[in-house]
C-alpha cells in the first residue's frame, strides 16, 4: 500500500471513492468502509449501466450531482472521465491496483458462486470467457487510449487510471496487494 497519507484522518471520512479493475475487490471493500464509516456505499455500475443498456452521459452526471448533495458517501466503480466529480469532491480515493492473476481468480470464484446460487446476471463459460478477456485487456494495456467522450467506459485501462490520478495523488490511496488492502481496512476501523 502507498499511503495512506499522513494528513487523511481515515475513521473520520466521510466522502471516499473506490476504483480498480475488474475484480481487483471495490465492491468488498466499499462494503466493509461503510460498515466501519457507517456511510452509504454506491454502486456506480446502476449509474452507468441499466439492463438496457448504456446511461446517457447528462443521466450519469445527473445521478452524479444526486451523490454529491449527499452528505457522506463512498462511492465504487471502475469509470474514470464521468466521475471526476466524485474524486474532486471525495477526501480519500483509493485505487486498488492488484495484479491481474489475483483479480482473474475473483472474477473466475464470483462467477462460479453467483453461478452456483442461480443468481448470475451472466451466465456460461463464454460470457466468462469474454469478461477475463475484457478484464485482461484492462489490466495490461500499456498506453493509455484517448476516450472518445467523457463515458467511454471501453478506454478505462489500468494506464488510463494511473494517469488520471496523477492529479489526485495528495489524496489517493494506492493498493497494489490484498495485504495492503487488509492494513488499509485495519487503518479505517481504528
């Protein structure tokens, strides 16, 4: 883990946003911070995404400032250009940066459980097949590809995420191991 940084008075947050890569563990950490913060925990995937489809881009920032008049959040998902109000406006960003074998067992247990329990919005061998692939795309793309609008949720790589962040770095939280993300939750519930 890099940071936390000295200055973040972490049990005492009350806006905190998560992103990562697929699998890297937002959701499970989001769960555990609200828990310890007593804070709401936002999924942006419903924000980005409905059974339909895509949400247009004036619906996310619509639903964005809905989350900003909130008085404490903690915010989860892998978007970037879109959400760019929520890392101004949150006091902690944490980005979990694990490698890409650590997330790839996550995606491959979730999938098989969520399979298990007959509760997988994406079931089949093949939709796994193609979200590894997707994720593994993510994950090692070396330079980071221009999006083409603020929701191009397909340029979100791990290059793009680190360059992002750059201007967030007196804030941001960088997990690169599951140890690190366990002495950062060991640093919340204090």
């Amino acid at each position: 883990m890099i940071g936390p940084p000295d200055a973040l008075p972490l049990p005492k947050l009350k806006k905190v946003h998560i992103t990562g890569g697929p699998g890297s563990g937002k959701t499970t950490l989001a769960g555990r911070l609200c828990a310890s913060l007593s804070l709401p925990h936002i999924d942006l995937d419903p924000v980005a995404w409905e059974p339909q489809g895509a949400v247009p881009l004036l619906v996310r920032k619509k639903r964005v400032e809905s989350i900003l008049a909130s008085a404490g959040w903690i915010t989860e998902g892998i978007f970037l250009w879109w959400t760019e109000p929520l890392m101004e406006s949150a006091q902690a960003i944490i980005w979990l940066d694990l490698p890409f074998r650590v997330a790839a067992w996550c995606i491959l247990r979730r999938h098989t459980l969520a399979s298990l329990r007959g509760n997988n919005p994406h079931p089949g061998l093949g939709q796994l097949m193609r979200f590894l692939t997707s994720a593994g795309r993510q994950y090692h793309t070396r330079q980071p590809v221009p999006p083409s609008t603020p929701d191009d949720d397909f340029a979100v790589t791990r290059a793009a995420t680190s360059q992002v962040l750059v201007r967030y770095r007196h804030k941001l939280i960088h997990c690169r191991t599951s140890d690190g993300v366990r002495r950062l939750e060991e640093c919340f519930a204090k």
